[in-house]
C-alpha cells in the first residue's frame, strides 16, 4: 500500500472504495489538498494521536453503532473526538487500515495467574489442583513472571480490563504489581478463602470444616481489605479493587457479611463464583433454605456492582435476583479448559432472564477474541439442543450480542459509564482487529465486520490501548519486552512442571 497516489482518484473516490475496501484513506491528500503528516510504524510518544481505523464500534445517543472510515482522537486519558473521515491536523496517527476498532474488552472474570500453569495440562480430565498449588508456592519474583506472561496474553488479545479474582492476597499483589506497571485497568481481589486454605472448606464433607474455617477466612478478609484500600485508585484510577469471595458455599453469614462490608469501604463493588453448580445451590438451600444469589441478596451483596461468574447450577431465583439488581453474569465459555468436561453454560438462558452478561476468561485461555467466539459458537449449539429437546425457546446468542456484553454491558454493571464504549468523553481504551486479512476477512472490510470476529483470534489484534497508554502496537507488545516476558514466564512455569513430574503427576 502506497501513501501517493494516482491524480486520477479523487478524495470522494477513495472515500467510496475504503467504505468495503482496504483502501487506506491515511496519508493522501485531502480535498483542501493540505500535507499530511507522514505515518510512523511507531507508537506515538504522547497521549495525543488520532486512530484511523476502516470501521469502529462507537457508541451513539445511547446505542453502539458500526461506522465506517472512523476517526478517533485521545487526548490524555479520554477520548475527545469521533468523526467519520479525516480528522484535520498534524497530530500523531495510529494506522488501522483493514482494521475494526472496538472499546478495549471487559473480561468479567479472570484468574490471571494461573493460565499458563495448567493450561496444556488439564485438558484429559486432570485437576487444576496440583498446578495451583505449586504456583501459590513460587516466590514473588517467579510469581510475577508468570502474571506478566499471562496479563501480557490478555492485552495481545485486546482485553483491557479484567475483573480479576486472583487466587490469593498473594496472587493480587503480583497482578498489581504488574498491572500497574502496564497501565492495565483492573479490578482486582484475592480470592478469600485463597487457594492454600480453599480445598478443604470448599470440598467438606459435613459444615464443621466451614464453621471452623471463620476465625481464618475473617483475617483474610481484614488483610484483603487493607491491600485494596492501599491501592484503590492508583494509576490514575486504573487500579479499582473489589472484594472477591470464593463462592456462598465456602463462607458463613459472618464472614459474606465482613466481605460486603468491605466492599461497601471500598466502593468497587463484588465479584465472585456464583451458583456454581447443583452442589453449591443445594448448600444454600440446606442452611438457609435459598438459592445462592438469594442468600447474597438477604446480606445487601448487591449493593453495588456485583460479577457472578460460571452459574451453571443457578435458577429462576438467581436469574431474577441478578436481573433484578443488574448484577453481571460473567460467562466463561472456557472455563475448565478447551473441551471441559463440565459442560457449556447457560448463555442462553442469561440472555433469556434479561440479565446483564459478559464473556469472562476465568483461567486456562486468556484469548479474548477466542472466548467471544465460543461463547457464541457454544451458546448457539446449546439453546438448539435444549430447544429441541425440551421445547424451550432459548434465543441464539449473536456475536452482537458478545461483543456488547465485553463492552458497553460489562461497563454499566461496573457502574462505570466512561468504560466499554467509544464516546467523547469515555475513557480511551481501545483496541483494534484485523478483519480483512486472511483468515479473517475477504482481502477488505466488508459491511458487517463484527461478523468477522467469528473467524479471529487474539492473533489478529493489531493495537491496544488503556487510558490512552498504547500497550500492543502493530500487533507486538510496546509496554515491555515481549521476548523477555515469554522466556521467563517459561523458566517460573518449567518449575512447575519439573516439581509435577516428580510427583509423579502426569502419570495420574
Ligand atoms: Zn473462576
């Protein structure tokens, strides 16, 4: 692709030929003929750049749209401009010819950590148990390789910001540490009880492991809170932490109670495994005789935003107590691992109660782009089945529909307006998709790109922004080493793997 062209091709004809082209409408002469600043195939070096993408999700009197040759300019850490064609001037471009542009992605549920350490390994059937074990274990400098490595995952696939239940206080102060080091948005909290104490109590055979578990799981909660009140705001706001219990199967009234209270200090709300299946309803129901979202609800856990994620064993009760306070379903089409054996999730059925739902990554893919897809390829399959074989009239989930709960959704149960949409005024998180190149596209954008997102992956994100901080450029990671990041996150997890070995692990 030149930026010169022929005389012959006015201004308008090029405008005609980039609306389904590849066309770049970037470095040409404009109709007033004036010079454009030549393109850099680097980063601009400051917050002050306009991104020039073939077609942009944007959000318009109070609905997303797709337009065509969209121009968006961010000023610091906002977007100040949106306009279909040239932006005039001579500030700093960002070239997304063939590209989309979308707001940066919401993953609603996320353990960032512990990707890399079991996925590979869990897919026949074997438990992440062991795996995560052996990471809670590393020290800190190991653990933080291993959080780079798979926060830098997130990022390359567009994900911007993760409402991030790492599994330990431990855990969360490394996804911090990383977190602001990148200037990633998150939401983050240490699972409580943490992975170390979680088995027991989670697996019990009678309520005296739970009961016993209080004095314990208190000071977890007390040591959760004082990190997060530490850092709550940080990075210009990037860094919003949230209390993140287990599940209601793993907590007494006394200590959700100390968890909401927390939450409440802290304003950003809770987020948490919610009516994971039929073993945590039937706890509810035998203790308090309701379901898990119910339970919550009598305690005032839905306050604020509240993140449920999984639900595969929730009810009509749940639904309604979701829906009811806009809670966000954080659906994880890739929970349990590539081809897990738990079965899909009630996409569907979420879509169906009205309940707000997101595309969450939980723990073993952190490809965004990948879970979208199977979130709808999945959730097609399972309302066909269901409404085949109980008569049911679930609907189909649209890719419209995924990419809406990764974004503008997911925003609004964040109670966070200026997230997950490109407006004037928003926040600039941003990321861009190849939707024209092979594989993806047909040589050009066509006229309904977001359908192309179901032949992407990760791989075809192109540029990623946060707060206006460019974080993946022309498809490589710009906020650090991306060579140095894979190598040692590959030495930490290698750790792992020769410590599994010796336990005899894999021949399980
Ligand atoms: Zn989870």
């Amino acid at each position: 692709m030149t930026d010169h062209l022929p005389d012959s091709l006015s201004r308008r004809d090029l405008l005609a030929r980039s609306a389904f082209g590849a066309l770049p409408l970037l470095g040409l002469p404009t109709a007033h003929g004036e010079a454009q600043p030549p393109r850099t195939a680097r980063p601009p070096r400051t917050r002050d750049y306009v991104v020039e993408a073939a077609a942009a999700l944007v959000y318009r009197n109070g609905a997303p749209q797709v337009i065509e040759n969209a121009s968006v300019r961010v000023r610091d850490n906002e977007i100040v401009e949106i306009r279909e064609g040239r932006i005039a001037g001579t500030v700093a471009r960002i070239n997304a010819t063939g590209q989309l542009l979308l707001p940066g992605l919401i993953s609603g549920h996320t353990h960032a950590a512990s990707g890399s350490p079991t996925r590979g390994l869990i897919e026949g059937g074997r438990s992440y148990q062991r795996p995560i074990e052996l990471l809670e274990a590393l020290p800190d400098d190991l653990l933080d390789d291993i959080t780079a490595y798979n926060v830098a995952e997130l990022l390359r696939s567009g994900c911007t910001t993760h409402v991030e239940m790492s599994l330990s206080l431990k855990q969360a102060q490394s996804y911090v540490r990383v977190a602001r080091r990148w200037h990633v948005r998150g939401f983050p909290g240490g699972m409580v009880p943490g992975t170390a104490r979680l088995f027991p109590i989670w697996r019990r055979t009678n309520d005296s492991a739970l009961a016993a578990s209080v004095p314990d799981t208190m000071a977890e909660i007390e040591a959760n809170r004082v990190f997060a009140m530490a850092v709550n705001g940080a990075e210009d706001g990037l860094i919003r932490p949230m209390m993140t219990p287990h599940a209601t199967d793993t907590h007494t009234p006394d200590t959700m109670r100390a968890v909401i209270a927390a939450a409440r200090t802290l304003g950003n709300g809770i987020h948490t495994h919610l009516a994971q299946g039929a073993g945590e309803a039937r706890v509810t129901q035998r203790l308090y005789q309701l379901a898990p979202a119910q339970w919550l609800e009598s305690l005032g856990a839905f306050d604020g935003p509240f993140f449920g994620a999984h639900m595969t064993g929730a009810t009509a009760a749940d639904w309604d107590v979701m829906k009811r306070h806009g809670g966000v379903y954080a659906h994880c089409p890739s929970g349990g691992g590539a081809g897990n054996s738990s079965g899909s999730q009630p996409y569907p059925e979420a879509l169906a109660a009205g309940v707000r739902t997101n595309v969450g990554i939980d723990t073993h893919s952190n490809d965004y782009i990948e879970n979208l897809k199977l979130a709808v390829i999945c959730g097609r399959a399972r309302a066909r089945l269901l409404n085949g074989a109980t008569g049911s009239t679930l609907p189909l989930p649209s890719v419209q529909q995924a990419v809406y709960g990764a974004t503008h959704v997911a925003a609004d149960g964040l109670r966070r307006p200026d997230l997950g949409r490109i407006a004037v005024g928003a926040k600039a998180d941003l990321c861009t998709i190849d939707v024209s190149g092979l594989l993806v596209g047909s040589g050009a954008v066509g006229p309904e790109p977001l359908n192309n997102l179901l032949y992407a992956s990760g791989l075809a994100v192109r540029h990623v922004i946060t707060q206006g901080y460019v974080q993946l450029f022309d498809g490589q990671l710009v906020v650090d080493n991306e060579a140095r990041i894979a190598a040692r996150g590959a030495d930490a997890v290698r750790q792992i793997w020769a410590q599994l070995t010796s336990e005899g692990w894999f021949k399980g």
